[in-house]
C-alpha cells in the first residue's frame, strides 16, 4: 500500500510540474516575438540609413541623386523591401522620397532625403501623406 501512495504523490507533482512550465511558457513566448518584430523592424531602419549614406556618398561624386537603388549601388538586407524610390521637387529644392520596410512588419520606414530624418507610419495609411510633415523621427 505504501507503494501506492507514492505513485499518486508523483503523479500531481508532475501534473504540478507541468502547469508552472505552461505558464512560464505563456509569458515567454510573447516577449520572444515582440523581441523579433522589434529586430526586423531595427533591421529595416538600418537599412534605411545606409540608403542614406549611399545616397550621400553618391550625390557627392555626382552632383546628383541616383535615380534607382542600383544606380546608387545600394543592395537591401535579406527581408527588407524598398517600397519607394523617387526623385521629387518642392519650392527648387530636390529630393529623394525613400521608403522600406521588412516583409514581417507592420510599420514602413520613410525619409526625404536630406530634408528630413527616418520616420514611420502603420502598413496601409493613405499613400498620399505629408513626406515632410508626419510622425516622429525613429532615426538612433
């Protein structure tokens, strides 16, 4: 009889067991992928920056700004998109309209280059925003 005391004892221990690993479970896996949208998301503004300096490095050379990123020489990290890459004019000022994002996130980063730093805006907002005017720099 004994023997079957034990046996109960060891059997909710494990079921014990079980439910603190389930639970320490559920709190990790949403920090984990919080922690992974925030790499893809870093992944797409460092890239975002080294747009920039291409462009700067290139505009120097050239006196003007490239017309297309392999004009600029530029090769984009594995996941990152460039959704945009325009030339624009406002008031004789000229500049380069640059906008990316990783195909995993739901925000896209923008510039216009060299007026304003990186921003970002929600995945699927008008199309037709202020480049100049709207959010808040995300540039480090």
């Amino acid at each position: 009889m004994p023997e079957h005391r034990n046996r109960g004892h060891v059997l909710v221990e494990l079921l014990i067991a079980l439910v603190v690993v389930g639970i320490l479970a559920g709190l990790a896996i949403p920090k984990l992928t919080g922690a992974k949208t925030r790499a893809h998301d870093a992944a797409a503004i460092a890239d975002m920056e080294n747009a920039r300096h291409v462009v700067q490095e290139y505009e120097s050379n050239y006196l003007t700004y490239p017309a297309t990123m392999a004009e600029a020489g530029f090769e984009p990290s594995p996941g990152i998109e460039f959704t945009s890459w325009e030339l624009a004019e406002t008031n004789g000022t000229r500049y380069l309209l640059i906008e990316a994002a990783h195909e995993n996130s739901k925000y896209l980063y923008y510039t216009a280059y060299p007026l304003s730093a990186i921003k970002k805006r929600k995945r699927g907002e008008d199309p037709d925003f202020d480049w100049l005017n709207t959010s808040e720099s995300v540039a480090r």
